[in-house]
C-alpha cells in the first residue's frame, strides 16, 4: 500500500491562513495539538491528491482510521495521536469525525445548499475546535460559539481557494443552489475573473459567513484559559479581516489571503485588544 508520506503535500503549520497551537498556548497544549494536526494534514493530504484515485484515497483513509484505534500496521501519523489521545483520556470522537469529512472529499464533488455546506462543515471543521477545546478541558457550552467559528474559517478558505479546488479536483464547495440563484455556473470557476453570476454567488456565501462570525463573536469571552483565549481572539479577527477582503476582491484573480506581515499586524493589534480587557468573572474564578 502506498505509503502516506508519498502523497504529502509539503504544506505545514506556518502555511495555514490561520494559527495552529502558536506561542500564545501553554507548552503542555501545544504538543497534543500540533499531533492532531499531522494527522490531520496527512488525511488532508490523502484527499486532495489530484493524482491518486478515489479508491486508494479510500483505503489510506482506512489505515488512518486503523492507527487512531490503536492497531500497528495503521498509518503512523494515526498512531501518533492514538498515543497522546490515549496518555490523556481524550475521546478519538474528533478525528473520526474527520476522517469521515476527508472520505467525503474522496467520493463527494458537489454541494446542493448550505445546510449540506455546513453537514460538511460539522465532520470537517467543528471537530478541530472540540479537540483544542477538550485539550484545554473547557465547557461543552463552548461548542456552539467554537463551532461557528470553525466553519466559517472552513468556508472562508472555500471561497479562496474556489477556482483552484475546481481546476485541480473538480471539487466545489459553493451550493449548486447559491450559483443557480445567482444566475452563475459550476464552469464559471474555470474562469480567469468571476463572472457576474459567480461573483454575487461569491458574495451570498461571505455575508452568511459573517452570519456564522457574529455567532462566535462571544466565543474568546466564554474561555477560561487566557492564553487560548486571545488565541481564540486573534483568529476571530483574522477571519472578519478576510471575509470583509473577500467582499472586495475576486478570489480568482486576486490574492485574498493575508501576507506574513499582514497577518502578524492583525493579530497583534487583536491579541493586545483583548489583552488589556478585563478578564471574564469566570475566568477570574
């Protein structure tokens, strides 16, 4: 069976449109964290490969599914995390969920409605936030607020990455639904600028990212960890930032994702925003 290093990517941590486990987090959560990402860029990587067909993609999957249960001839980057899920009586809930969201991207090319968007979302995004909220053993009623959060920052890179998806994979996340209201095509991706149709397409789904935004507005507030908090804060602000970005610029002819420097500048400012607020009475406790 071909090997999951074969089919990596080269992307890392630092790559990512937001902040993985940054020097914001205690030591002690950074480790568990970054392990849960290696896995799941290795699964990440698995389904996006433009070259390995859907039933290999398949049957790497089955090997990660194999090493978060503990088994040995599992993929190693899976065994990892069974270790330290094991080491911390932590749930394997999370990254199975995700490996059901990258078996998806496997077989599954088209979106008909938001709601499917969001189904999607639920397996392929909220589990990263439940696992660093478990990590850091917060409340439960943090789910909603952190599950906002997540898809929006899912969908923002949906939006971003539309007509690479579409060139590369034949693979699109925006609704068939939202482009036949709009008056836009699936065909429209292949284009060197937007067309009309996907353009205001483009636009619907950034304002109901917004939506998703103001619902996880509270979400930094509600955390009792400091440190995660204004991790938590940072992101926030980096995701109104694009989604107000992607309102402007047309994601097929423009860069719309932020510079080192521009990201550093944002999340500065956030992180000291939040910094010299009082702390939440819960977290004053």
């Amino acid at each position: 069976m071909t090997e999951v290093a074969e089919l990596a990517s080269g992307k890392g941590a630092r790559d990512e449109n937001f902040p993985v486990a940054s020097f914001l987090l205690k030591p002690r959560y950074r480790e568990p964290i970054m392990t849960f990402y290696r896995f799941a860029r290795a699964a990440d990587d698995i389904a996006d490969h433009p070259d390995a067909s859907p039933e290999k993609k398949l049957e790497m999957l089955q090997a990660m599914r194999r090493g978060l249960d503990g088994f040995e001839d599992g993929a190693a980057e899976a065994l990892a995390l069974w270790a330290v899920l094991t080491e911390r009586n932590l749930d394997p809930v999370h990254a199975h969920d995700l490996l059901s969201a990258f078996e998806q991207d496997a077989t599954v090319h088209r979106y008909a409605s938001w709601a499917d968007l969001m189904a999607y979302c639920r397996l392929s995004a909220m589990p990263v936030g439940r696992f660093v909220l478990d990590v850091h053993g917060e409340d439960r009623r943090c789910w909603p607020a952190s599950d906002a959060l997540c898809a929006a920052l899912q969908v923002i890179n949906h939006l971003q990455d539309c007509g690479k998806d579409y060139r590369m994979l034949d693979r699109v996340y925006l609704p068939t639904e939202a482009l036949a209201v709009a008056g836009g095509r699936v065909e429209d991706l292949a284009g060197g600028s937007a067309s009309p149709g996907l353009a205001k397409t483009l636009n619907s789904l950034t304002r109901s990212t917004l939506d998703l935004l103001r619902e996880s507005a509270a979400f930094a507030s509600m955390i009792r960890d400091r440190r995660l908090a204004i991790e938590v804060a940072v992101i926030q602000r980096l995701a109104e930032r694009l989604s107000h970005r992607l309102l402007k610029r047309d994601p097929l002819r423009q860069k719309v994702h932020h510079s080192k420097v521009e990201a550093l500048l944002i999340g500065t400012t956030a992180a000291l925003s939040y910094l010299f607020l009082p702390a939440p009475s819960h977290v004053r406790r």
